[in-house]
C-alpha cells in the first residue's frame, strides 16, 4: 500500500557536453533489469529516458546538458528487498557515472525514499513550507467535523500529535510551548484570575469534536482537565471566545491574565485584505479591555522565519485602543522542527492552565504589558 | 540552476475499476499545455503517461488499479511564474477528478517540491533516515580534508550548522546540547579538573579544517577558545584521544570529568562486526581509568528512535573492567529535528568548556558514576 519514490543527483562537469553519452552509458543498467525504454531527446534540453518494469515500477532517467543527471525510481511496494534492489541500482549508476567522469562528480545525493498512497501520512510541512517527514506509525484518531479534519496521529519521539486541517499542533512531547506560553516559569499564579482562549492542547476548543479526540488521546496534554468542564477552580466554555469577551467586558470583569491560543500570527502579510489580521486585532483590543492595570497577555507568533508576519503583527499592537509594552522570546517546541515566536501582554483565578505541551521547534515568547 | 520535482497524491476509490477513465479525464488537461504524450499500459497494473514540454520540463501521470493517483512534475527552473503553473495545472487536475468520482476523492495531498541541482542543498536527512528539508540560504564553507566533506551552512532559523560528510554536527541555535552534556546546569565545575574528548562544536577535533572552518564561522559555538590552543586555564590538543588517554592512564592523572563528544552511539547494531564499537568500549574503558573515583563521565546517545542502538550500548556499559552506575536524560536540540540522548559515567581541570551549542532536536543526558 506504499508507492516509494526514489530520489537520486549527481552533479556531473558543467556543461555537460556529451548527454548522449550518458544515456549510452547508463542504458544497459536498466536494460539488465529487464525494463522497457522510451526516450526523448529535446536536443538542446538533454535526454528523459523511460524505463518501465513488468511489476509496475518505473524509472525516469534525465540527463541535463546544465551538468545534472537526475534518476527517481517509482516502485510498487516498499520491501526490504525492493530497496535494496534499488540501492544496487544506484550504486551500478554512480560506478559507471565515475568511470565515464574520471571520479570527477561534483555531488552524489540520494534522498531518502518519498512514501505515497499508504494510510500513514508522514509528510507535514512546516509553517514556512519546508518537507519535514515525521516518524509516524499509527493514526489514533481521523475525523472530518463541520470546523475542520482532525488528527491524531502517534510519532516514535513525540508522542501523539494533534493536527488540524494539515497543520501540527501539539504534541505530547512539548511541554516547552505551554510552558513559554505561561510566561517561562516566571508568573505567580497563586491565586490570579485568568483567562484562557483557544487552549492549545485543543482543550478550549470551539470544535467539540477536537475536544472529544484531546479527551481521550491527548490526556498526556490536558490531563483530566476535559473530564469534567466545571472543576473547583476553573470552568471550560465551548463557545465562541468573542461574545464571551465582550460580556465580560460590559460587566467590567476583569483579569490578571489573558492566555491567547487561539491561532498563530497569520501568515499573510496582507492585514487589510486578510480578515484573519482583523480578527486578530479584534481579540487583542477585547483582551486589553478585560485585563487590569499592570496585567500581562501572552501569547504565541508563528515561525520565526516569517519575519514579514511576525513585524506586521507588531505593528499591529501599535494599534490598539490602549498602549501596550510588549517583548518576545523564542523557544524550541520539539514537534514543530521550527523556531516559534510567542507574544505577551497586560493582564485573573477563572480557568485552570492545562499541561498544553505543544510540539518540538524554537518558540519565541514576547510579552507586551499595558502601559496607564 | 534548480530542478524542482512536485509531488501529487489522489486517493480515489479503491480498487480502481476503471483506470482508463482517469486517464481519458486527464490526458486534455496536459495535452493544453502543449505537452507531448507517450502512455504505457500494464494491463493489470494500471498506466504511466508520460508528458513532455518543450521547455524541457515533464510530468508522469501514474494512475493505479489499487486506487492511488500520482501526477510528479519535474520543471526546469524553479521561478514564482513555474510554481503557479504548476499549482494551476494541479488545481485543475484535482477538480477533474472530483467530478469524475462525484467528490468522493479520500485524500488529496501535495508536498512541497523537492529542489535538486542547486547550489544550496536542503535536505539533510536525520539519524533514524527520515526526509528533512532545511532553511539553508548560503554555503558558507565547503572544502575536503583527508578525513572528510566539510560544510558549513547557514540556516534561517538555526544559525550556521556543520556537517561533517553530511551528517548535522551542530548549529549555533544548540546550547541546549552543550547543556545537556555538561550536566544541565547540575555540575559546579569551580577548581575541577575536566576532559573533553571530541568537542561537538567541532573545535577539539583530529581534523584542523574543522578547527579552521569553525573558528571562522562557528564563533557563536566556539567563542575565542580556538584563536589560543594554550588558555590560562585550558589546553587544546590537536591529536588522535586513543594515546592521549593512555598516556594519562600510565601518568596516573586523573580527571573529576569526562565530557566524551567525539562520537554519537554507532547506529549499526553489531558489536561483533563493527569496529565502532569495539573504538567506543576502548574509549569508555581508558575513559574510566583516567576518571577519579566519584568522578563523572557524561557523553550523548543517538535519536531516541534508535532503541537497538541505544539498548546495545547501554549494554556495553555493563562490560567495562569497573563496575558502573549511568542515568539518562532526553534533551530536544533544535536543529537536529530529532530527540536525543546523552549518557554520563564516573569522571578532572585542564580543558576549558566551550560553548559547544548543538543543533534543535532533542537530547537525552543519561550519567554513569563509577562504583567502588
């Protein structure tokens, strides 16, 4: 149920003079194994040449006049055999590539086989859109609700990851996220009033459905928090958090702390176009309306590579109602394989923190105080 | 100088009855683009159509009775202009298909593209072989000594990283594996007398070129340490460990630590058959008999995924000549995109501690402590 693709690179003299003689040179490889050829000269692009297998498997051999030659095997099954019938493959190509050359080959790459079609998806790219392969061995939890697909998927190192709609969003292995989140270990709690929104751990969740998943295979997160949605010291609320903050604010109810989990900082860098940037402000200025003199609000940015988002997103706090201080720090939430930014603010006992450990990439955490 | 290969997975209806339907339904979407097309027909393993631009791009439409879709695409140059074409060729692609099978496509999954030929290589798989794609933006040193491929690159997020034949050493976002091997903050190291072995940041290595290129590049992870092999307080020795301890084991000086960072837990898991780890039982041992008594020998593992690995040698720990106590930790290093461990044994002032910061995944800090 696996169709493996292999990737291979070798970067031959540049120019390369003579594609045809590495097609004339390579050929035979893939004749011994009984494959069929098609190829097709483009005369001043260089050489593809097809090989087809009788098992459904093919090659696409491509011989660029630039001084690259690119092979990728597509296989059938993925087999201890099978890779090994493709690792001698590629070791026959690299000998006789070396021959032809003279040992001069700038750069030999293999990549590690691309796996498609199988029912473990391992493939989730980062916020900033790089390929990162995840070591995936079980879907726990796969469920379409009217919000959103919810996952749940088991890694070797990180636990049970919650992902929502394609994008990670904690696992079981980063406590460091919910730690940067409630301020790096540097808050008194004790008897404060706060306020939580989103929840990270998708505990104060809007979707049900993702709290019902969370309940039952995310407990190394939310704990038992989720049992019971009423505790001695904290209520959960699965409602929208905006009527909420503004019925807060018109009763002058007001906190210590407001937490923000709600999303990251866009990625757009359009705030006038994107309602996600308005959305975003409007939840800020609701937060600074419910928070009391001297109060602290944090909250998360996004990769720190989307510097355009992160500044955008710091212009928006210019921006607010009322003046605010902020500052940042970036820490590692180790699912995420990326350096992530929080944000924090001014500043209430309401709602119990949950151990919302996210996942494993750098996490900034900035924090903003309102200023009287 | 990129070759960028798209990668497009559709799981339709399994099994698939009619293959030649899908391909009737998608042949027109390439054919508009001017692309010339050579189909194979398997019979009983369904078709690859091949598509050829005149720009020298192509695309293989792979189409499986077992109900999987794979459309790759291999561009000649990777430009905004060529990714929205690609994104609008499988758009259309995508709404094809829905129509043909009334929506009820199960998975429709596109992965960033695979970029090879360029200058700048991203991919750097991690220890247990999984696909990573790195933010790497410049080469910022890349030469060959008789040991080695040395590289040193320049990622967004974690700073410059070495890698030494294309393994990820370190990168200067990693004071948390220097942490780690030095205790987590746990050791007061005042008047002690200290052992490194290998150094991590690439400073205390046999090979100068490493020195050379991480004094330039790595000062971050280095600081000045490399500038002077002779400190007020520390000595750098630029030699094979193996006589070293020797002669200290035969001088009788003894150290209060052995930090050992030459080498990360062989992957291999034949002791029998592999000469690394027959290389790191002689280091433990010679390692123990240079350690005072109560002294304290610390060292990493590997990615926690490698359990056989880390199991073996943890093993071998039980065959040294003294009996030893070890305790382990799991450390997230962030750019090793990984977690990983770290063990520690008995253990003395003489080299200095560098700032020896590591790369992003995490870290197990596991200790011994020699017994008497």
């Amino acid at each position: 149920e696996l169709w493996p693709c292999f990737f291979y690179t070798l970067d031959v003299p540049k120019p390369l003079a003579d594609c045809n003689a590495v097609l004339k040179a390579l050929q035979p490889i893939f004749q011994e194994q009984g494959m069929t050829e098609t190829v097709h000269n483009w005369e001043d692009h260089g050489y593809l040449a097809t090989y087809i297998k009788k098992n459904g498997s093919f090659a696409n051999l491509r011989i660029h006049p630039h001084g690259v030659v690119l092979v990728d095997l597509q296989s059938y099954s993925d087999c201890t055999k099978g890779r090994e019938e493709v690792d001698q493959l590629l070791n026959k190509v690299e000998e006789r590539m070396k021959d032809l050359f003279h040992g001069n080959i700038k750069r030999v790459k293999r990549l590690p086989a691309i796996l498609r079609g199988g029912v473990i998806d391992r493939y989730w790219p980062t916020a900033d859109g790089r390929l990162v392969e995840y070591d995936i061995d079980e879907v726990v939890y796969d469920e379409d609700s009217p919000f959103q697909n919810i996952k749940i998927l088991h890694s070797k190192q990180f636990g049970n990851i919650l992902i929502l709609s394609g994008d990670v969003n904690l696992a079981e292995s980063d406590l460091a996220y919910t730690q940067a989140i409630m301020g790096s270990g540097k808050e008194d709690y004790t008897g404060k009033e706060v306020l939580i929104l989103g929840g990270g751990d998708g505990a104060s969740n809007i979707d049900q459905m993702v709290i019902d998943g969370c309940k039952k295979y995310m407990r190394k997160t939310c704990g038992d928090v989720l049992d019971n949605l009423n505790g001695e010291c904290y209520q959960v609320l699965i409602e929208d958090c905006i009527p909420v903050l503004k019925r807060y604010a018109k009763e002058g109810r007001m906190f210590d702390y407001v937490i923000n989990d709600l999303t990251a900082v866009p990625i757009s860098t359009s705030p006038e176009e994107d309602s996600t940037w308005e959305f975003l402000r409007l939840i800020l200025d609701l937060s600074m309306k419910v928070l009391k003199q001297d109060g602290k609000y944090f909250t998360q940015g996004n990769c720190i590579n989307l510097t355009d988002a992160l500044t955008l997103y710091e212009e928006q706090l210019s921006r607010l109602y009322c003046p605010v201080e902020f500052s940042k720090e970036t820490v590692c939430v180790p699912s995420y394989m990326e350096l992530y930014p929080y944000e924090l603010k001014k500043s209430g006992e309401c709602v119990l923190i949950n151990q919302a450990s996210l996942d494993c990439l750098e996490v900034m955490n900035s924090s903003a105080r309102r200023q009287f």
